[in-house]
C-alpha cells in the first residue's frame, strides 16, 4: 500500500491524539465520515496503525529513573537473549545493535535497587557476557512520534 497525501494527515492527526473522533478527522480534512472510516481501517489492517494507548506521566508514577543497559551475549545468542528480556516489564526498548554491544535496553524504573535487581536477574541468563549499564541524568526528549513529512 502507498501511502497519498490524505492518509499522512490522517496519520498525523491521530498520532498527535488517537482520541480524535473520525467525524472530527472528516471534518479537518473536508472528506466523508465514512470514507475516513474506510481509510482508518486499511491503515489498520495494512500495519500503519499497531496500536492507540494513553502516554503516561512517569514522574507522577514514579517510574522516573532511565538507565541503557548494554549487553554482550555470546556468539549466536543476542536474539534467544533478546526475546527472554522482552519479559522483563522494567524494560521499555530492545534494539539488536552492531559494535561492541548486540543489545541495547531502555528501563525505566522507580527506585535503584529495582535495577540492581534486573541487572542481577540479566546477569545470569544463559548467553550473557557482559553488561554496561549508563544511567540518564536528565530526559531532555523523549518521543513517540514518528516525521510523516516526505
């Protein structure tokens, strides 16, 4: 599926607040309800929409503590690591990377002995070398969103 012009703003739309009612979608953009309807629903079923979900305040949760853990798995293991760290809720982003490291996590977290904890849980799994973990002093952007711009 090609994406056309309408179908970005629409994307953009909803990406800004996944709240917006279609009618309101139809209205900004001078169409038929139904056909926005329509639209939505490709976008859905190709993929280009996965999912609509509030944005928390971590602060107020007091999940406002970050930390990148890298990681070094043995030779042949990253993905099998991987997917066993995809359990863990602390943890927020996993990406497969090259260089030194073959993983890189994102956890947030309330209080520090939480991530001594995951580290010690990660130390011991079965293809783990190593871990370097980085914790962030200050959040200056975090983003969600996607440049729909061509």
């Amino acid at each position: 599926m090609n994406l056309d012009e309408i179908d970005r703003k629409i994307l953009k739309i909803l990406q800004a607040d996944g709240r917006t009612a279609l009618s309101e979608i139809a209205r900004r953009l001078d169409m038929g309800s139904a056909t926005i309807h329509e639209r939505v629903n490709t976008l859905e079923a190709e993929g280009y929409i996965q999912d609509y979900r509030a944005i928390l305040d971590s602060e107020l949760l007091g999940l406002d503590n970050v930390a990148f853990i890298r990681i070094q798995t043995e030779a042949g293991h990253f993905s099998e690591v991987a997917e066993r760290l995809a359990e863990e809720t602390a943890i927020q982003e996993i990406h497969e990377l090259t260089g030194e490291a073959d993983l890189l996590l994102k956890v947030r977290f309330g209080e520090r002995s939480e991530l001594t904890d995951l580290l010690s849980r990660i130390g011991r799994y079965e293809g783990v070398l190593s871990t370097a973990t980085d914790m962030a002093l200050r959040s200056v952007k975090e983003e969600q969103r996607l440049d729909l711009s061509e």
